[in-house]
C-alpha cells in the first residue's frame, strides 16, 4: 500500500518531542484528504483542493488544540498501515489517528505561524500563511520557537 499525505498539529512541546524522539507518539490526530472514489474525471485541481482541506482543519485544530499559541502543522506520507479513519467524509478532509508511533523519515515538513502571528487571530488566518520548512530544516524552526 503506498503511503498516504496526512496533516497533524503539534504544539510546540511536541515539535521538540518530535526532534528528540525522531519520531511522533501515537495517537496523533490529524487529517487527511478524502481519496478519490475511483473517479477517473476528478481533475488535478480536485485533489489539490482536498489536500488543502485536509491542511487548513489541521491548523484550525491546532489553533482549538493550543489557543495563543503559533499554529504548527507537520506534513507527512505516512503508511496506511498506522492510519485509522475517525471521521470518514465524502467531501472535505477525513479525520485521522496514527495508531502507531510515526519515525521522522515519513515527516516531509513543517507549517508554523510567524512569531508576530500571535497579536491576530489565528483561528480567522489563512492557513496559506503559515511558513513552510522542509523537514531538513527542523532545527532552524525550533530555534524560531526558542525566541518566542
């Protein structure tokens, strides 16, 4: 089964975690985009929109999860093996769970709000604003989040 691109909020203790351990803890909560029911004329554009459905109720639970806090959204291809679905959906993101741990291999990037995001409203911000980092640059995040 090939791997399947889920968006789980953290909170900036567990972004540390996530460095320390070199992997994230289950359960993890998360999103991801509701797959294509075989349908061979759902256009690029289709799945990019659920792929940003499923991105966008991450960071608005990261919000719900951590209010006052940056918004952090880690992207990973995780195996569908781990992946439990706890909110199946026809339209929009499907709610999932890892249900094992996940090893920081399969984390491809970080999404964080900027530091001077915290004086707006994160749960009215788009979550296109948040800054992308590729995993590789884990440590330049973390020391973003060691100056708060």
């Amino acid at each position: 089964m090939r791997p399947r691109r889920v968006y789980l909020p953290l909170s900036p203790d567990g972004l540390v975690a996530l460095a320390r351990d070199r992997s994230l803890a289950a359960p993890a909560r998360g999103f991801a985009a509701t797959p294509g029911r075989a349908d061979p004329r759902r256009s690029t554009s289709a799945e990019e929109e659920a792929e940003y459905a499923a991105f966008a109720a991450a960071a608005a639970l990261a919000h719900e999860s951590d209010p006052g806090q940056r918004r952090i959204v880690v992207a990973a291809d995780a195996p569908a093996s781990i992946l439990e679905e706890v909110e199946p959906a026809a339209d929009g993101p499907t709610g999932i769970v890892t249900t094992a741990g996940l090893p920081l291999r399969f984390i491809v990037s970080v999404h964080i709000d900027e530091a001077d995001a915290g004086s707006a409203d994160p749960s009215s911000a788009d979550p296109l604003d948040l800054l992308w980092y590729d995993i590789t640059e884990l440590d330049a995040v973390l020391e973003d989040l060691a100056s708060d």
